[in-house]
C-alpha cells in the first residue's frame, strides 16, 4: 500500500513545528509496521482544526486523492484530520468515492460496525474540545473584563502591560500624539511618514511606521481612554484628549470622502500591457468627466499626460472599454480558432514530454515494462521445469526491483501529475466560449494571452505570449508598421472634458 502522511498543529504558544515532527515520526513508525510505503507528507502550521478552507496543504492533499495518487492517508489522530464533524464526514465521504483510505497512527480503529461507531464517538469528542476550549476561553476573557483587566492581545503602540492592566509608555506615546497633532494641522500621511523616519521612529519590530498603522492609529478610540469586551467597558489611560479626536475624526472622514470621488472604481485590464505606438511610452488609465458630470475612462499615453500641452506625441486617447474589448476580441479570434487550439494543444504535449520529470516518468515506466518482461520470461523458464537456486533468487530480485519501480513512479506523479492534450483543449476552449461582458473573465483572458499592445491613432498592434518565459519585446515602429497583420481600430480617439 501506498500512503502519505498529513500532520497539524493548531495556534498558539505552546506549539512549534516538534509537533508536527513528532506525529511523522509516530505515522512513520505505523508505517513501516504496516508494510506501507510513504510517498509524500503534506502538513499545515498554526492553523485551527475547525478551519478547512485555509488548510492550504490538507486541501491540496484532497486535490492529490483525487487522482488516485495514493492508497491511503496515515494521520496521528482523529483530531488532526480534523475537528468540525460535518466536514469531517464530507472529506471522509470523497475520500471513499476516490478509493482512499484514513488511518490514525495512535488509534486504533477495528474494522466493522464497532469501529464505526468509535470513529465517529472520536470525532464528536474532537469537535467538542474545540467548542469547549473555545467557551472556557471566552468565559475567562469575559472574567478578566469583568476584572479590569486586559483581554488576550498585545497592547497596541503607545501602550505597554503591567500587572494585567495598559499604562501609557512614554517612549511611543509622543508619536502618539505626533501623529494626530500634525494631522489635525493639514499635514499628509506621506508628509508625517517622512518626518518620522527623519527622526528615526521605529515600530516594534525595529522596521519603518507604515502609511497603513497612521490610518489605524487616527481610528483607535484606545486613544481617548475607550475600550471594552462584549460591552463590558477595560479601563485604558487616554493619550489624546476628546476635542483632538473629534478635530481629527472630522477631518480625516472629510479628506478620505473627498479623495474618494475621484478615485477610478475600474479596473485598467491593459495595465502595464499597453504603449504608445508613436513614441513607446506607457499607456496610462484616467477618468474624466463631461459638462453634465457624465464620468469617462480611458488610456492616455503617459508622455502625453506628463507634459500636457506641450508634449509633441500626438496619440488620442481611447475609451478604456473600447480598447480593452478590441484586444480581447482579436484574442479570441485570432489565438483561439480550432486550428490554432489544436495546434497549441500539440506544442504543449511536446513541450511536457520534454519536461524533465516526464522524462523521469517514462524512464521509469519503460524499466518497470522491462522488468515485468524479465519476470514473465522467469515465470516461462519456471513453467517449463527450468528450476534453480539461481532462478529463484533473481525472480525475489525483479519483484523487489518491480515495488521500487512502482513507489518511484507513484512519487514523481505526485510531484507533477502529467496533462493529456484533451485537458489543455478543454481548457482552451473554456477561453474561447467566454463572456466578453464578464470583466473577470475578460480579465484572466488577457492576463494569459496577452504581452503587450502597442496603440497608434489608426491602428494596433497585439504581441501575445509566445513562451512561458517572460520576454520582452524590442520596440521598432517601423517593423511594426511594415506589417500586413496591424489591426485598424474602427473607433475615432476622444479627449474628454476633465475636472
């Protein structure tokens, strides 16, 4: 049997990777009593057993089993596997759909309706100490409030913990109040940032204060003595007084409301893609609006937007949606045909047979066909009398070599299971039937085909993604304009009206 090995240790101080050590160790022992071989371990690190979606290596795990990569799963206990019986049941249920066995190391489960019933006795108690731990816990920061006293956490900056309770520490407290007296006198966050870093303030972890913790030190009402836990109001000592917060608050709401009325709610799915045929520079996205506040996207060469009325490109502007829906079209039509799906699909099953762990893969496969050739010939040899010493040894060989054969394929399929060409045409295809009105989908179709495009005021030229490299392309107007395949684009440039 084939098996790999899935380990798990929750939040908190107490648990460190020896834990996740220690349960190799057990299921490894499991193993080799067993006679079962492990192919891969795959383990997650300070995460809940109650938390299945972000369990990145078990849900990986799920995804291997699948494709019938292995026999079995070895965990420690049920525990590990997890602690919310309802998804429990359901991972439990494919498993068994892909023919995939779960077996615990330091628990054992018999065969029949009896381990039935223990199985699941095992995972109720596993899923009750996580409710009860979660209760406990809570009732004991409920009790600790109740106490005035701090509930879980650190304290945050301008404050330190002594005897269960915030004091003001001095030595961060003065940027404390730096930071909302200047910003109540007009200055940036970038401005207050900057003069921060010129006197050498520093964080906790001795790196630069972050343009993100001055926003969460403006809306910290910690600040101004207020805190509680589930209503229940902690006494904090006030490092800014009322009438600064409330002057901050007034000001910072208004600042944030008014940047925000002009600021682009749209993606620019051509970003970083689109150039300025003329003179190369990049295509930039901006939003005007016209004398009836109608609101308009669009790409505008950057050379054009630096130097405004003096810049000699003459590009036009185009409609943000304009552009990005020409370039996905001719995607479409042009990358995407039949023939063209058809022949990709070919260059990717080249490409994959040359890939050196599929290399590896059908070296092993062509030994394993050899020895099993070997073997029939011995069985053959045998059938027919020819029985020696000699002959028995060197069958136990090529069985032995034969189990090693297998392990050592199963292992690099596990690494990097192979692609038929009917998945990359299913694939393709799924590209190819897409909604164009679908912004996501527009989105992830020119994020894969699409390199570069270059914009002139007549026509355009689309570079798509011709390695899995990431090349760049040397730009040369007039090679781009000595081409038969430019694409006109049927639209006229606009130049709206801005704020």
């Amino acid at each position: 049997m084939n098996a790999v090995i899935y380990a798990r240790y929750s939040p908190g101080p107490r648990q460190t990777d020896q834990s996740i050590e220690g349960q190799v160790r057990d299921c490894k022992t499991y193993a080799k009593e067993h006679n079962i071989t492990i192919l891969d371990i795959y383990a997650d690190k300070h995460i809940s057993g109650s938390d299945f979606e972000n369990r990145t290596a078990f849900n990986r795990m799920l995804h291997d089993a699948e494709k019938q990569q292995f026999d079995a799963i070895i965990v420690w206990k049920v525990d590990r596997f997890g602690r919310d019986r309802e998804e429990i049941a359901l991972n439990k249920i494919k498993l068994k759909r892909y023919g995939v066995r779960l077996l615990y190391a330091k628990e054992a489960i018999p065969d029949g309706p009896e381990g039935i019933i223990l199985e699941s006795l095992m995972e109720g108690l596993a899923e009750y100490y996580i409710a009860d731990l979660r209760q406990k816990v809570k009732r004991g920061h409920r009790e600790n409030a109740l106490k005035g006293f701090v509930v879980g956490g650190k304290a945050p900056y301008g404050y330190k913990i002594e005897n269960k309770q915030y004091q003001i520490n001095e030595s961060e407290a003065w940027v404390v109040r730096y930071v909302f007296e200047n910003y109540n006198a007009g200055c940036t966050a970038v401005k207050i940032l900057e003069n921060l870093k010129e006197m050498g303030v520093r964080n906790r972890k001795g790196g630069l204060i972050t343009k993100n913790g001055i926003y969460t030190m403006l809306r910290n009402e910690k600040y101004i003595g207020k805190h509680s836990y589930e209503g229940i109001p902690i006494p904090i000592p006030a490092i800014i007084n009322q009438e600064l917060w409330d002057s901050v608050s007034s000001t910072f709401h208004k600042r944030n409301g008014h940047s925000a009325s002009y600021k682009a709610e749209e993606k620019y799915l051509l970003s970083l893609k689109a150039f300025c045929g003329n003179c190369g520079a990049l295509l930039v996205g901006e939003c005007g609006y016209g004398k009836k506040g109608t609101r308009y996207s669009y790409y505008k060469c950057a050379t054009k937007k630096r130097n405004a009325g003096t810049a000699k490109c003459n590009l036009k502007t185009y409609r943000k949606n304009d552009l990005e829906d020409f370039v996905a079209m001719h995607t479409i039509n042009d990358v995407l045909s039949d023939e063209m799906i058809e022949y990709l699909a070919e260059r990717i099953m080249t490409i994959q047979c040359n890939d050196d762990s599929h290399l590896r893969v059908k070296e092993l496969n062509a030994a394993l066909k050899e020895n099993q050739k070997s073997i029939n010939n011995l069985m053959k040899a045998i059938e027919a009398g020819i029985i020696t010493a000699s002959t028995k040894e060197r069958l136990i060989e090529l069985e032995a070599q034969a189990e090693d054969l297998k392990i050592h394929i199963a292992q690099a399929e596990i690494q990097k299971p192979a692609l038929t060409k009917e998945h990359v045409i299913y694939w393709l295809s799924l590209f190819k039937n897409g909604d164009l009105s679908d912004e996501s989908f527009k989105e992830h179709l020119l994020d894969v085909f699409v390199h570069s495009v270059y914009v002139y005021n007549d026509k355009v030229v689309i570079v798509y993604n011709y390695s899995d490299n990431n090349h760049s392309v040397d730009f040369d107007p007039n090679v781009f304009r000595c081409s038969d395949k430019l694409l006109i684009m049927r639209h006229r440039g606009f130049e709206p009206r801005t704020t």
